[in-house]
C-alpha cells in the first residue's frame, strides 16, 4: 500500500486515473478529511461521495473506500463495527488539525478561555471541545521561552462557593443539542423536582440558557405550545422525532432569559438607588460599577455614598445581601424595608435557635 505521507509531498505530477494528478488527490484527501465527523457523529462512504460531487470531485466507491484506509491510521479515522454499510468518524482522542496552524495569540486565548469556562459549563460541554485546549497547550510547550509556562500564570476563582455541576448523560446531552441544531422535536421523559416518577413530554427545545452551573433547556410543548424551562440533568432520556417543530415567530431566547431566569422586584425595569458604604464596599465599587453614570461621594468620616441607576430585579438583592454590614440602603424605602426585613429574620433565627454545637 502506498505511503500517504509520500503521495502528500511528492512534487511530480504523478496521475492518478484520467486527468488527475497528486495535488487533485491531495485536495481531495483535505476535502475527505473536512467531510468526516467526529465520534459520535458517523458518515458513510456513499454519503462523502455525494458531498464530494458537490464539490467537482468525480470518484467512484472503491476509490473512497481505499482513500479511507489510507488515511485511518495518520487521521485516527475509525470504521463503524457490526454495522452495514460502514460508517466512519474520528476517534475520540483524534488530535485537531488546523490550516494554518494555531497562532500563540489564538493558543493563549483557548488557554484563558479553559481556565474560565471550567467553572461555568458541564463537564460534558467542555469535553466536547478539549481537543482546541490540548492543541493551545501543545503550542505553547513548543516555545522555549517564557510564554510556554503560560499555563502557570493563570488562575480563575470563581465568586461564592465553588460548587459541583450536576451529572448530565453524554448521549442525551448530544441528542438534546442535535434537536437544538436541526430544529426536530424531541420526546423526553423527565423527572421534576418533586416528583419521584418521570413524565414524558414532546417538546421543540427552542434554546439553552446556563446558569449557575445549570444547564437549562428552554422548549415549547407541542401538545399545547406552553414554554417550559426543563434541567437537563434531570432528563431521563431524549430521542429526536421527524414531526412538527413549534417555535413561536415572537420568540428571543434573550428577552425570555432575562423575563424568567432573573426575577424582577417590581413593574419597573430599573431602579434608582442611593447606598452607604463603607470604604472598602466602595473601592470595589469604583473599580467595577454597578452603573456607568455612577456617582460616589466621599463622607466626612471616609465613608461612600454611592447613587446609580440599576436593574431591578433579585441580583440586586443578593448583591447588596453580600455587602453584610458593609452597606445600608438609603433609597427607596422599599428596598430599604425588603433588606431590613431580611436581616431581622436572619438575626431572629440565630437568636431563637440553639447551636448543634450547645
């Protein structure tokens, strides 16, 4: 069998069958290795000739089939086992391939973006792309100078307590997000937070919203059209079906993540808002504003008086519930009444409760 690597670099108009020479085979190995997917995505031979046709490739199956064997062993490609007609993919641990190759700017980038995304996404997301970080890590080792020790000068910490991601099942996981990519209905049998039994569901998954180390799938039923937020974790099993796809013309993703993952306090989008802070609460202020047109005023006693124009909704709670003595709301009173109460039940659930430890 002839050596792949030869026929790639030999620079001699060798023909390969009528009015074909090594640079028309070696595009079209490229074009081949372009088509195929990676597991567990499969393709079959008949499946790239047509895409190849497409592409003014003129080749018949045997061809194919001996081009994919040449290639299998340099590319990690494998053949579907068992199976008729065979269908082939990358192999899980296939390494990626770039043209041109990754630059060190692209290859620090992937390397921040790992370092952050690790604490927002499932487990499973990020496995799906680990093959771009081990070719960023593998570009920076390449260099011998200060810039391959990258990977030791980055740490993200994430805000509050760094929690576990739920388990998500890989298979259900690419079935809800191939229905998700090719708009099909999928049913699903689903188990609420309540609920010792699961429930099956036909639903058009319309997005996915993440959050909080949550994954949420954001679906209409097709029963009856209702928008319906389910935790994919709890997805006990999901199947694409060939049937109607409801997606309502009124639809954004964004305007209802924004409606339904973050609760407003009142009619109103924003609110204005005056705090006392303390001197610290009011560097991190300043540094990262919770406004653009802001105003921060110092105190006599070193104190901050901060004024700005926020959204109205529970982060603004939580924000001000994690400044603890740090800050007081001044304005408006509402506000002021929903922290002052908060804290009283707090305070009165230590007082009238005995430590385990008593």
């Amino acid at each position: 069998m002839a050596n792949i690597k030869d026929e790639l670099v030999k620079g001699k108009s060798k023909k390969r069958g009528k009015g074909f020479t090594v640079v028309d085979t070696s595009l079209r190995y490229l074009e081949m290795l372009e088509i195929i997917p990676k597991d567990p995505e499969e393709i079959t031979v008949e499946e790239i000739m047509q895409v190849l046709e497409r592409r003014g490739y003129s080749i018949d199956k045997r061809s194919v089939q001996r081009d994919l064997h040449k290639l299998a062993p340099f590319f990690k490609l494998v053949p579907s086992r068992n199976e008729r007609p065979i269908r082939w993919s990358y192999s899980e641990t296939a390494p990626v391939r770039l043209f041109p190759s990754m630059d060190e700017h692209t290859a620090l980038s992937f390397q921040l973006m790992q370092a952050f995304m690790q604490h927002l996404l499932p487990p499973e997301t990020l496995d799906s792309i680990d093959p771009w970080f081990k070719k960023a890590a593998v570009r920076l080792s390449q260099r011998k100078e200060v810039a391959a020790r990258w990977q030791e000068k980055i740490h993200v910490l994430p805000l509050g307590l760094p929690r576990q991601p739920p388990a998500i099942d890989p298979k259900i996981q690419d079935e809800v997000y191939q229905a998700l990519l090719y708009e099909l209905p999928l049913r699903i049998h689903y188990r609420g937070r309540n609920s010792e039994k699961s429930k099956e569901y036909l639903i058009s998954p319309l997005g996915l919203v993440v959050r909080n180390y949550v994954s949420y799938v954001v679906a209409a039923k097709n029963d009856d059209g209702e928008l319906r937020q389910f935790l994919l974790h709890r997805f006990k099993d999901a199947e694409m079906e060939d049937g109607e796809y409801y997606r309502p013309a009124w639809f954004s993703l964004k305007a209802y993540a924004q409606e339904e993952f973050v609760p407003k306090l009142g009619s109103s989008a924003t609110v204005n808002i005056k705090l006392w802070l303390d001197k610290a609460a009011a560097v991190s202020v300043a540094e990262c504003p919770v406004d653009k047109r802001q105003t921060l005023t110092e105190q006599t006693d070193g104190s901050f008086m901060l004024t700005a124009t926020v959204p109205n909704t529970q982060e603004l709670l939580r924000w001000i519930y994690s400044l603890g003595n740090q800050a007081e709301v001044l304005q408006p009173l509402t506000l002021r009444n929903d922290v002052k109460g908060e804290f009283a039940a707090v305070f009165e659930r230590y007082r009238t409760r005995k430590s385990l430890a008593d």
